[in-house]
C-alpha cells in the first residue's frame, strides 16, 4: 500500500466488511458489525502511536515498561455517520478526547455544507484520527480537514469503512499529509457519488433512516 493509502486485509476485517455489505443485514447487526469492524481498524491506524517508559511493580519485581507518550489522542467524528465509528475507538482508547464536525451532503452540487463544529482544546498537540464510514466523493471529507487543519491539527489521520479511487484521488490532491486507513478500496463512484458496490447510505442503514 502507499503512504497515503492503507488497506487493511485481514480475514476478520474482510468478513465482517461482507456481512455490512449484505442488504439483508439489520439495522442492529449493521451496528454491531460497524463497531467491531472500527476497532480492527483502529487498531492498525495507532500501530506507530509514540511510547515512553515508565517504572511500574508487577507482582514479581520493578520493571520499565511501555506506555502512550503525549496528550491523548483526539476523535473527530464526520456527522452524522462518523458517529457509528466512535464508540469502537473509544473502547479501545478510552481517555481520547472528542470533537464533531456537521457537514451534510447539498443534493443538486454534491457539495459539502458545515453545519457544526466543535473539537478539544490543544488539538495542534495531538493525533487527531477524523472518522466517517465512507470516503466517496472527497468533498466532505476535504472540508472537514480543512477545519481541523483551520483550528490547528497538523497530525491528521483518515478513518473509513470503504473509500472509492476518486474520493482518495482527492484527499490525496487536497491533503497528502493525511493517511487513509480503510478496509476497502471499492470499484468506483456512480453518477449520485455514491460507492460502488459500496454498502449503499451508512447512516440510514447505521440508523435505521431513509
């Protein structure tokens, strides 16, 4: 994979992604299987997350051992959908701090709108990891990376559940500094911007919405 773009492959993370794809799939197996699948994900986008040491006593004797170094990482997640990939982040990293961006998709441009935004203090000291099950078009992913980088991000990573070659093309034009870590790079983008053959609308079937 290139800098850029990393797609993870493992076996439990390619099954689960075909379980989400299936339209007989359930709103609450939809979920389920979103909040399992982020944290495989997750675990391969904090692989080279900075450690130091510190002196702790196991059971036996004193020892230096391993732990985070810096401020603690912070979320950003891309509403609605982004949301959905929160929780399973936030189990395996529990002291990350929290921000939203409000973004919705304008029907006729395609063009991403802001509706809101709110992100943790010091958020130019921290690994930032933005959050959205689908990088199709690029627009409101784009836009949400530039408000971060606005607000003083310098260390941005991409989280996602399928990307389209288009939507990475972009981000890569737009922001090459940012790595995309997903489980699929699907086939392309249809004349709606939506992923092909993609999962159809991740919010509405994350939600139970149309």
């Amino acid at each position: 994979m290139s800098e850029h773009l990393t797609v993870v492959d493992h076996p439990l993370v390619q099954h689960k992604l075909t379980l989400m794809r299936d339209k007989g799939t359930s709103t609450a197996g939809f979920r389920r299987l979103l909040h399992e699948i982020t944290q495989l994900l997750a675990y391969e986008i904090t692989r080279d997350m900075p450690l130091t040491t510190t002196t702790i006593e196991t059971p036996m004797e004193e020892m230096e051992s391993p732990i985070l170094a810096g401020k603690k990482l912070a979320l950003v997640s891309i509403l609605r959908a982004g949301n959905g990939m929160l929780d399973g982040v936030l189990e395996l990293i529990p002291s990350a701090r929290v921000g939203f961006v409000g973004l919705y998709r304008d029907e006729e441009t395609l063009q991403p709108v802001q509706y809101y935004f709110k992100v943790p203090k010091g958020i130019d000291d921290r690994l930032v990891i933005a959050v959205d099950p689908m990088l199709a078009t690029g627009n409101s992913s784009i836009a949400a990376i530039d408000l971060l980088k606005e607000a003083g991000a310098t260390d941005i990573r991409f989280l996602c559940l399928l990307a389209s070659p288009e939507g990475v093309a972009r981000m890569k034009e737009a922001h090459p500094d940012v790595q995309i870590v997903t489980a699929s790079l699907d086939r392309e983008l249809n004349d709606k911007g939506y992923i092909m053959p993609g999962l159809g609308d991740a919010g509405d079937r994350m939600f139970g919405t149309k």
